[in-house]
C-alpha cells in the first residue's frame, strides 16, 4: 500500500551517499526532456500530491506528534491543510500565472516586436527544510517547484524524522519518480546535494547554516532564496489593551511550543502597563489551559534532548525574575510557558533567539526607547509585532524594519496563506507563499520577436550612421 501504516512508521534511514548523484542527474535529465513544462502535467503532479496528504493524513498526524508532540489540531491547520490550500490555490491561478507578460508602456514600433516576458522553470531546484514545520517548511516551497515546472530534490530535516519518512513515501509514491525526490539525511547528505549543481536553492533554518549555503552556492551562482530566523521583537505601548496584547502574544508562543521562526522572541512593554499586562498574560494562560499545558493535549514537546537543554540554559543564565511559569521535565523535553522580566537587552533571553515556550518581557519608558532597543538587537528581523495607538504603531513600522509585521498581533501576517513571506536582510532573502511560491522558482525571460518585414524600419540602426538618421 502506498498509504502509510499511521502505527508503524517506518524507522529513520538515510539515503545512500553514492545514490544521490545520479537521483539529481535523472532530475536534470528529465527537466531538460521538457516533461514537466507543460501545464497538464504540472496540475496532475499538484493534484496527485493533494491525494498523497489526504492518504496519508493518519501517517502525518502520527509522525508530527513522534517528533514534536504537535496537537493534532495544530498539525491539520499548519501543516496539512496548510498544503492542501496551498494546492488548490495555485492550481486555481496557474494559468493565469504561467501567461506571457507584455512590456508596459511602449511605443508603436517596439509593440510590433511583442516584447513579453515568458515565465520559465529555472530547472533542477533543491528544497532544504527545518523541522519545527516538517510539512509546512518542506512542501510548501516544493508545491511552487512543481507548479513553476520545475524537477527537484527535497531534503527534509533529519530533526524530524518520522515526517521526513512520511514526506519520503509521499513523494516518491504519488509524484512523477523521474522529476521528484526525496533525500533523507543531515550533514553528509545534503553536503553530497550541494555539491551537485542545482538551479536553485531554497534553504529554511538557521543563520548559520544559511551561510554555509550561500558560500557553496556561490561557488556555483547558484541562486538561493534563504528563510532564516528570528529574534523579533513585540512593543506594547501604554495605549495598547493590555487583555488584547496578552492574550495574543500568548498564542503568539504558544503554537508548537514556541518553535516558530516568527514568534515574538521578547516582548518590550511600557512600564505603566507592565503589572496589566502581565496579570492579563496569567489570565489568558488558566483560560487556554486550566490544568496546565503539562498535561494538555493543545502544547507541543522542545523537538529533541539537544534543543531542550539550549532553551534550559537560556533560563538558567538569565539574570531575570520569573513571574509565570518555569517547569520543565526533562524526561519529555516538556518547557511550560514561561514569562520572564528581564533587567536589560544583554539578557540571554534577549540576545539570542530562544525558539521555545519563553516570553522575556524587558520595561521601556517609551516606544522610542522600545524603538531604539529593537533596532540595536537585531537591525532585521523575521518578524515585528506592534500594539499601541495608530500613531504609535505606524511609528514602530517606520523605525524597525523586519521581514513581515502584524499590527495588534502576534505572527498573523504569516497565516495568511497568499501573502508573500520572507525575511529582509539576516532574517534571509527572497519569498514565497500564493503567487510567490511560483514566482521564486519561476525565470521572467524577456523576448522580442522582430518580423523580417520591419527590416526597412530597422534601417536607422545599422551603419553608416549619419545626422539625417539621428534626426528620424
Ligand atoms: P534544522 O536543524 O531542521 O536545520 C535546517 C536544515 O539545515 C535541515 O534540513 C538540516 O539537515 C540542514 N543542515 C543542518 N546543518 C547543515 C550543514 N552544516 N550543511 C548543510 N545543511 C545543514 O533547523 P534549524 O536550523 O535549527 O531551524 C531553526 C532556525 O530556523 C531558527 O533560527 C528559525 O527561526 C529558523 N526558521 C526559519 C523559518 C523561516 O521561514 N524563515 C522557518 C523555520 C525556521
């Protein structure tokens, strides 16, 4: 059966080194065949995927709670018809999409040459995904791929293995196996996947490795979209509703157990709303979760030992005060939601991005001081969230760049399934999502066609040149 036995997941296996190769030349091949340019195959490939997640949606909710204790509610609305609306909405306007483009604003003789932009494949691309999304982060940029006709490998994280088993046995079942790949393994793999040259590379992760990717594209010119991380900032002015404010940016960690790239990463509240805020977030925390979130079904697990102890030692070497939460179970990588108050921007919660349940609060005098604070911690964020006035809002947008905002919100804009995500600077380059998901994977190729009959027309470019021509 191609439908994955939900109970038995298959144990993590990487794929053999010396395979891959040849996995990334029958790709190459195949997309030079032109196979997957036209738009029927492209649509049968995304409808086929459709299916291949809803097969497998049992095997996909198993393995996302395997690897990251994720609520199963939260695995179909991120993850699963995450992807699935991500189809459909791309196979609605896919035609539309792929059509040529005329040159604006051009005179008469030029339109005779119908200069357009056709919308090409760039070609072989390579999908490297992170864990905390294992679905989301993989297949989302890997459905752009095939609706911009590209082929390609995707290299789901090892982090979560059981998701990239499932996501192994998606693609190479339900997709063309001579267009699309799926190659599992850390280091040594997608080291081996890098050294094949690829059309493009869309990397999601950390910073670090980001790097890496781009010095080894660059080797190559290989082009790379980078989405990277956090370490965003969330300002509540005095002028905010402090229950609006506290039960958002709750949620705003509570999803996946704060292992989201857009997550607040500390939260900048003025200090005369400080005690409001925080007796609101105490509230909003015994509503979402009246027995705790230790033994609730709605909150995820820290994906593994290793990141745990990162998150832990985040705790342990701040100098703050605790005010809400702080358990933590090691025998389950289990970190409760935990508010702290900071005494400065040098805090280790501060400083680096946490990826997990803690909300560091740090009291500021005023929004130019939150401002001030904002862009010296991280001049470019992923993400920015802004609670206050409309004055004061549009204030922070002005002065703190970032790669996407909610306003009177935590990470909402990055819900929104057709707006363009991506970061700025070191929060990364380049975007996907909607429209985008294409337009990254897609070449605008500029063309002119010239007819033989404009010969005569054309005259006036060939030499002699003379000050009669200049003048026609
Ligand atoms: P991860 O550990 O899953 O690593 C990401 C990918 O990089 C994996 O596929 C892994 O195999 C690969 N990788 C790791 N080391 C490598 C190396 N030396 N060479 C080549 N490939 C290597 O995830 P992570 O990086 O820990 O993810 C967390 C970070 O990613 C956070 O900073 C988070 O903010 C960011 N993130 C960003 C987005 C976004 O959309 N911008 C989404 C999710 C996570």
């Amino acid at each position: 059966s191609i439908i994955m036995d939900p109970i038995k997941i298959a144990p993590f296996e990487a794929t053999a080194i010396e395979s891959i190769p040849s996995t990334v030349n029958l790709c190459r091949t195949t997309f030079r065949s032109q196979t997957t340019k036209p738009i029927a195959y492209r649509l049968t490939q995304l409808r086929k995927l459709y299916w291949g997640l809803v097969d497998n949606t049992d095997a996909l909710l198993k393995a996302c709670t395997l690897d990251l204790g994720k609520p199963e509610f939260e695995t179909h609305l991120s993850e699963i018809d995450w992807c699935k609306n991500d189809i459909m909405f791309i196979t609605k306007n896919l035609a539309k999409w792929m059509k040529d483009e005329k040159a604006p604003d051009i005179p008469l003789t030029n339109s005779l040459l119908n200069p357009r932009i056709r919308k090409e494949p760039l070609g072989t691309i390579l999908v490297i995904g992170a864990y905390n999304f294992p679905v989301q982060l993989s297949l989302g940029p890997f459905i752009g791929a095939i609706a911009a006709g590209c082929t390609g490998v995707l290299k789901p994280s090892e982090v979560s293995p059981a998701t990239a088993m499932v996501l192994k046995n998606i693609v190479e079942n339900y997709l063309d196996p001579n267009a699309y790949a799926v190659v599992n393994g850390a280091i040594p793999e997608t080291t081996a996947l890098l050294n094949e040259k690829c059309d493009k590379i869309f990397y999601t992760g950390n910073a670090t490795v980001g790097t890496i990717i781009a010095k080894k594209a660059a080797e190559t010119l290989t082009p790379v979209c980078l989405e990277l991380g956090g370490r965003n900032p969330a300002i509540v002015t005095k002028n905010a509703d402090p229950r609006i404010a506290a039960r958002r940016l709750v949620w705003g960690k509570l999803m996946n157990a704060g292992q989201v790239c857009i997550s607040q990463n500390y939260i900048m509240v003025e200090k005369e709303i400080l005690p409001a805020f925080v007796e609101q977030m105490k509230i909003a925390l015994k509503e979402f979760y009246p027995n705790g979130q230790k033994t609730s079904p709605d909150f995820a697990r820290i994906v593994n030992k290793r990141h745990f102890l990162r998150i832990k030692k985040m705790v342990d070497d701040s100098r703050g005060k605790i005010l809400i939460g702080g358990e933590m179970d090691e025998s389950e990588n289990f970190i409760e939601i935990t508010v702290v108050q900071v005494k400065d921007d040098q805090d280790s919660m501060i400083v680096d991005e946490s990826f997990g349940p803690l909300i560091p609060l740090l009291a500021v005098d005023d929004v130019e001081e939150a401002i001030k604070t904002a862009n010296s911690v991280h001049s470019t964020p992923l993400g920015l969230y802004a609670f206050g006035s409309k004055a004061e809002t549009n204030k922070i947008l002005d002065n703190v760049t970032s790669g996407g905002a909610s306003v009177n919100d935590a990470f909402f804009h990055g819900c929104i399934p057709t707006l363009a995500f991506g970061g700025v600077g070191d929060s990364g380059q380049g975007a996907y999502r909607g429209k985008s998901s294409f337009d990254v994977f897609t070449h605008r190729r500029s063309v002119v066609t010239t007819p033989g009959w404009m010969e005569k027309l054309l005259d006036i470019r060939y030499p002699p040149f003379s000050a009669a021509k200049l003048k026609k």
